[in-house]
C-alpha cells in the first residue's frame, strides 16, 4: 500500500550547498606563577591577560579580561573562533593560532615569556583537550573543544520564505474579493483563479519618486492598488516606496498623506542639509560606524544621510529600520514592497557583471546563489553561514542610500565641475548609467591589475596608487561643490523654520563664495576630509560585510532553474560576466543602484517563485527628449530575461513608429501562458495638455498640463534635488491622469489574465519531466517525484 503523499514546494529540491563551519573553544581556565621577574614583580605584581591571533582567520583577534595583581589569575574564560572545516593531513594545512601573555599597563603593555603558535587542527572533533603552555616560567591552562556548527542563520534555499509565503496567502485573499468587485462576471471564481500582479517603478532620482506616487494615488483611486501583491522598485522609486511605508497614517488612511509630507520635504531646499553642524554630525555617524562595528564607510554612507534626511526628517531616518515595514503588510493589508541594488566587482561595468540583490521587509539577498538572510541581520557579520558577530540593523537611509547610489558614485565627477546656476540638465541626454560609466572608466587606468577587486585587502593599495596619480589635482570649496551639486544658491524661503531672526546672512555666511564652505578654513576642512575619505573609487561605490563570506562554492543557480539551461552564458557586450560568481573569500563586497544594468527592477519580480501574471510597468527613465523612444531600458530587460531563459514578452519597437508617443504599451504573448502581460506605462505628456481628468477638457486659460519633462534646464532633470509645489503637483498630476486613463486598457488586461488562468489552470506547475530533466536536482530526489511521494504540483502559494 503507497504511502501518504508528500506536498513540496518544488524550488526545494535544489540543495543548496550547506556545509557548516567549524566552532573552536579555547576556555582559559588558570595562570601559574604568571611572573616578569622577581624583582619586578616586587614593584608591581602582574595584571596579566592572554592575547590571541588566529592567522588567517575571521575575527582573528580576542583577548581575555584582565585580572589585576595577581600571579595565579582564575579567568574560566571562553575564546571562541569559527573557522573553516578542519583539512586532512596530507594536505599540510595548518590552523595556527598564536598566543601571547601580557602584563597590562597604563603605558605599553608588557610581554611575559614568548609567543607561542598552536596548530589548532590537532584538536579532534568533540573531544575536549586540555593543555599547559609555557611562557617561559609561566604557565597558562586551557581547554579546547572544536566541534561542528549547528547553528546557521543564512536561509540556503531557492524557494521564497515562509513569511513571504504567508503574507502571499493573506494578501490572494483581499486580491481575489477586489477582483470579483472590479471585473464582475469577469473575475476569478477561485482563489487559483486570482492572478498575481506587480506595481513596478524605474530610477530616475526624484522624478520617480515624485511621478511614481501620482501612479500609486491613481491605482489607490480605481482600486487597483488592492489587486497588487506586490510594489517593486530601484533607485528613485525606492524612496517612494520608503517614504509611503514609513509613513505612519498608511495604509490606513492610503497614500496621499504621505504624498503631502513628502511634498512639504521637497520645497526645502537640501543645501540646508549640509550645513555645518549637519555635516559634524553625519560624519561623526560614520564615524562611529567604523569604530563600533567596523562596518565599512563609504560614499554612499553619506549619500544616505543627505537623502534620509531630506525625505524623511532627521528623527525618522534614525529610527526607522525596513524590518519595520513587516507591521505594513501584516495580513495582506498592503502590497508587500522588494526593493533591488547590485553587487558588483570594481575591476569590470556593472552591465558586464552583476547580480542583483533584492530587499524586502522580511529578509535580503540573492536567488542567484540561493542565500538569504533576515532584513534585521543584514548588517550583521557571517561565516559560512553561521552569524558571528550581530549588530544593530542598518538604518533605512543607509539602505536608501545603497538602492539610490549611483548619484554618489558620480559625485566625485559632478563636485569637479564648474559652479553653474541651473542644474545639470546637459546630463539628460545620457543615462544615470552612462554617467556611472564614464566615471568608473577615468579612474580604471590607476587600479590594480589583475587582483580581485572584491578582497578585503585592496583598498589601502587602491588609495595610494590613486593619491600618487591624483596628488596634483585640486578640488574645489566645499561649498562650491554642494552648489555645483544642487545647481543653486540657498533661499531664505527654502530653509526649515527657525527663530533666527537674521537668517540672510547667515545663509551668505554659510554658502556664500567667501563663507565657511566657501574658500575658508571649514571649506579647506571638509574639502580634505573629501579628499582623504573619498577619493578612493572604493569609497564611491557603497560597501557592505559579505553575508556569503567563507563559502566553499562558487555555484550560480540558473535564474529559472527548471527551465533548459546553457552551459554558459556568453554575450558580446552586456551582460558578459553574468555566469561567473561572487568571491566568497571576501571580507566586504560593493553594492551599487541597480539602474547602473537597467533602469527597471525586472529580475526580482521574475523569479519564477513569485508567479507574477501582470507587470504594471511605470518607466521614468530619463530620455534625450520628450519625442526620444521609451523602450530603451525595457529592451535590456528584455535581453536579461532571454539570456536567463525567463518568459517575457518580445517587445516590439515599431509600435512606437505606429502609435507615436503615448501613455501605456501592452506588451505581450498570447501563445505562451507564463509570459506575463507587461503594460509598459511611459513618462511622457501627451493628452495631459489637453485634459485635467480623463474626459474633461482643459479650458482654454488653463496651461497647467502644458509642460515637457526632458530639455535642457528642465526642473525635473534626474540630478534635481528639490522640488517646489508647483512642479511637485505637476509631475505628480501627471503620472496620476496618465494611469486613471487607462483604468480600463489595466481592467482589461486584468480580465485577459483570468481568462488565461480559467483556461490554464496548471501553468505554473513544475511536472515530473521538468525535474527529470534538470541536472540540479539530485537522484535521490528525482525518484521521490517519478514515484508519486513527493507531489510539487501547486504547492508553493
């Protein structure tokens, strides 16, 4: 008689490799006759502790307490070190760990006999070895214990998580009875008739932010918003999703009270931010981040403050964590918001290599390599797996920073330029990405060949290859640079409230040519505080603790992994490097925008784990001019998907020659039912001009829509960093008519899905033959399928 059938989420039957490490203990238990000598020891007896230094090691560094005036000190103390698995014999691998008693002094403290180095691989597994070691007549006993981890805290899996997975379940249910609303006889009549949909938005610095909120009031306002299960965004759009979820009155009171606070930020001007005092106190922040947690510094650090505070207010950004965004989503209430950046090497372009790293409220990582840790322990240090170190989460503007960063990584660029009165618009017509681009290509002919950009060692050789080259360059005041920056002088209507009366002048004193950040001695200040801190292109690239440090493979698992695969990926320009994987024996490793390959977070909502039915698209990349094409981001992912063999429909360019420039394209493939349906909505004006609502007319004063977005001087150039109500309201107004137009053209769509759904009920189902098929699923589990004990079929909702 067959046994019960086991149901499994098919994503599960690729083992990610889970080898743990190995946990060493050495309890120092007593000192004897800890001694410098009698005479000396006459003066002033001992205050000895043990000194210790695993070569080679994470953590190599501890120490014991230090018991004062004593020869025979009791320390029952625990030095632990998680190391590598321990290698055989024939290999001649050591484990040494190097061990020295010193006499603690106010002054330098003094050596007691000589070092010693203990092959610690001696040590046999779960046998506690006890030993005496000798520092010349004294004698120091330990215990060591070298045991197996059993503790990991990275997630090795393919499959989504448990919380996602429940937030999915809550969030169908909500999905399903909005559906039925909308689309009435049309709608699913079952909850696997629910379609999954996604809210998407581009970088795009502040343009998106601002235009990404019109489209989510206009979703919010047809109700559309409640069929979404999930919003999606990089770079500018991720600083509307984190000024909509840190909001406290959403979701309950929707989305405009977050748009009006977000609005009342935008009128101040963000030069205010760096003043003085703010800069002391963003830099003594990362200073204590470096020494408290030895996390690295970067750049983009304080990138993260300038846009935290600008967005959210100082009392906010230091408190707010994206763990935080899990109370936003509890039972479905909201879409669930993934956020995306890059890792990257520094010794190739980002659209040769990357891999893209997804944030969400529950954890963070990346499904190429299939590891994940929880959102509060991403700043946390790991070996193997295992954490080894915890601190406090990352603060939201950090994070912020890192998903927005390729304006600091060009901002070494833009502080050399010349001090203008308008913003850059001349950048328009090129890409963030292109302007990255040419800024990693300046500074490519001073690095070092041949080396692993990732290790944890090649800062300090980077930085003085680069001062040799650079040692004759000038930057220019501190001030000049900000006003080169945001493209203005400060206001005195622009800055925060203030009961200085005689605010003019200090703003004269502050920014002005000849003020402190001008040319004087605080302008002198913080242009060598730049010089030192930043010059390095490590600097300008954010930087964070490698969570797969000390892996022992180099595996990348296909993006769609029961699909059938090519042994390697190789193309002629893009995306050349996307086969190869990340160093797992860095310390640290870069992470950049993720606009820097593609402006649209395509790869995070594609997993196939995700089953995503209907993309609503909304593209504010910036464009040569408001008649230029807007599909040069979507044919990259276009590209991306083809070379991960992920369904995606082919987008076909001369609907623009056939239509012209209009609000939304639907692109799609009526003869693949995984495909899904992408409604590519496009930052662009058009019928705008002539109506202020979907069917009512303007009249004929009213020249509120009559606008462009792309030229040169245009208020909403992606390197503008502040917005006045008027433009603000604008764009805002813009993005929202254009998504209510086409309430019904997304209605329709909607329909179309359940309809393919009805008709396709098992699309998503992983059959036997998939599993047979794939050479990533071992036998074992292969014959569990074939037999009918495992069952993988609509299993994973």
């Amino acid at each position: 008689m067959a046994g019960p059938v086991k149901k499994q989420d098919p994503f599960q039957l690729f083992k990610v490799n889970d080898q743990p490490c190995d946990v060493l203990t050495i309890k120092v238990i007593e000192g004897k006759n800890i001694t410098k000598g009698k005479f000396k020891d006459f003066f002033d007896v001992p205050d000895p502790y043990v000194y210790f230094t695993a070569v080679g090691q994470i953590d190599a560094i501890k120490r014991t307490k230090t018991i004062n005036n004593d020869m025979n000190p009791k320390w029952n103390e625990d030095i632990v070190y998680y190391l590598s698995p321990k290698r055989k014999p024939e290999g001649n691998k050591t484990t040494p760990i190097e061990m020295i008693v010193y006499d603690d002094n106010y002054g330098t403290d003094g050596q007691i006999g000589e070092k010693i180095t203990f092959d610690v691989n001696e040590i046999e597994y779960d046998k506690p070895t006890k030993k005496t070691f000798k520092f010349g007549v004294s004698e120091v006993v330990m215990e060591f214990k070298r045991q197996v981890c059993k503790k990991q805290n990275v997630r090795l899996s393919l499959a989504l998580c448990d919380e996602e997975k429940t937030f999915r379940a809550a969030r169908k249910q909500m999905i399903f009875k909005t559906l039925q609303k909308l689309l009435g006889a049309d709608g699913p009549k079952t909850l696997k008739e629910t379609p999954t949909i996604a809210v998407m938005g581009s970088g795009g610095g502040y343009r998106a932010m601002v235009g990404f909120y019109g489209v989510l009031k206009a979703l919010e306002e047809m109700e559309i918003l409640d069929t979404a299960m999930y919003t999606n965004g990089l770079s500018g759009s991720t600083w509307c999703q984190s000024t909509l979820y840190t909001n406290p009155k959403f979701p309950r009171e929707g989305i405009q009270p977050a748009a009006n606070a977000l609005k009342d930020n935008l009128k101040l001007n963000p030069l205010w931010i760096l003043r003085p005092v703010n800069l002391m106190q963003m830099i003594k922040g990362l200073m204590d981040k470096y020494k408290t947690s030895a996390q690295p510094v970067t750049l983009t650090d304080l990138f993260g403050y300038f846009v935290g505070e600008h967005l959210l207010g100082k009392k906010v950004m230091n408190t707010t964590r994206l763990s935080h965004f899990q109370k936003k989503i509890r039972d479905g209430k909201a879409p669930m918001p993934i956020m995306a950046c890059l890792h990257v090497r520094n010794d190739v372009s980002a659209m040769v290599y990357h891999d893209w790293i997804e944030f969400t409220p529950y954890e963070i990582g990346m499904s190429k390599y299939g590891t994940f840790v929880a959102t509060k322990n991403f700043n946390d240090k790991f070996f193997m797996g295992t954490m080894t170190k915890s601190y406090e989460e990352a603060p939201l503007h950090f994070l912020m920073g890192v998903w927005g960063s390729a304006f600091s990584i060009i901002l070494n660029r833009v502080l050399k330029r010349k001090k203008k009165k308008t913003t850059d618009s001349s950048q328009e017509g090129k890409s963030i990405r292109e302007a990255a681009a040419d800024s990693f290509k300046k500074k490519k002919a001073v690095e070092n060949k041949g080396k692993d950009s990732d290790g944890e060692d090649d800062d300090t050789k980077e930085d003085k290859a680069r001062k040799a080259a650079k040692e004759a360059a000038s930057l220019p005041a501190w001030g000049d640079a900000v006003n080169t920056l945001l493209g203005k002088e400060i206001k005195a209507d622009e800055k925060p409230a203030t009961s200085n009366k005689d605010e003019k002048t200090r703003s004269e004193e502050l920014y002005g040519q000849n003020g402190m950040f001008g040319n004087g001695a605080m302008g002198s200040m913080f242009t060598g505080l730049y010089k030192t801190l930043f010059e390095s292109r490590s600097f300008t690239a954010g930087k964070i603790l490698n969570f797969m440090r000390g892996f022992t493979w180099t595996t990348a698992y296909p993006f769609n992994p029961f699909a059938v695969q090519q042994k390697t990926i190789t193309q002629a320009n893009e995306f050349a490097k996307l086969g190869e994987a990340i160093s797992a024996e860095a310390k640290k490793v870069f992470v950049v925008d993720a606009g820097l390959t593609f402006n649209s977070p395509y790869p995070t909502i594609l997993r196939p784990q995700r089953k995503v039915d209907v993309i609503l698209s909304f593209d504010f990349s910036g464009r040569a001019s408001d008649e230029t094409q807007p599909f040069q981001e979507l044919l990259l992912a276009e590209k991306w998907a083809k070379i991960h063999k992920v369904p995606f429909p082919k987008i076909d360019t001369s609907a623009f020659k056939k239509d012209g420039m209009k609000e939304c394209y639907v692109f799609q493939d009526e003869k693949d039912d995984k495909v899904p349906i992408v409604m590519h909505f496009v930052l662009a004006n058009v019928n705008f001009r002539k109506f202020s609502a979907p069917g009512v007319a303007r009249a004929a004063d009213d020249k509120k829509g009559d606008f462009n977005i792309f030229y040169k001087g245009s208020p909403y150039s992606t390197f503008n960093f502040q917005y006045n109500a008027e433009q603000f309201d604008s764009l805002f107004e813009l993005m929202r008519f254009n998504t209510l137009l086409n309430k019904d053209n997304i209605l329709a769509q909607l329909k179309k899905s359940v309809a393919t759904i009805r008709k396709n009920p098992h699309r998503w189902n992983v059959t036997k033959a998939d599993v047979s098929k794939s050479n990533l699923v071992n036998s074992e589990d292969k014959k569990k399928v074939e037999s009918g004990t495992v069952d993988t079929n609509d299993t994973y909702e």
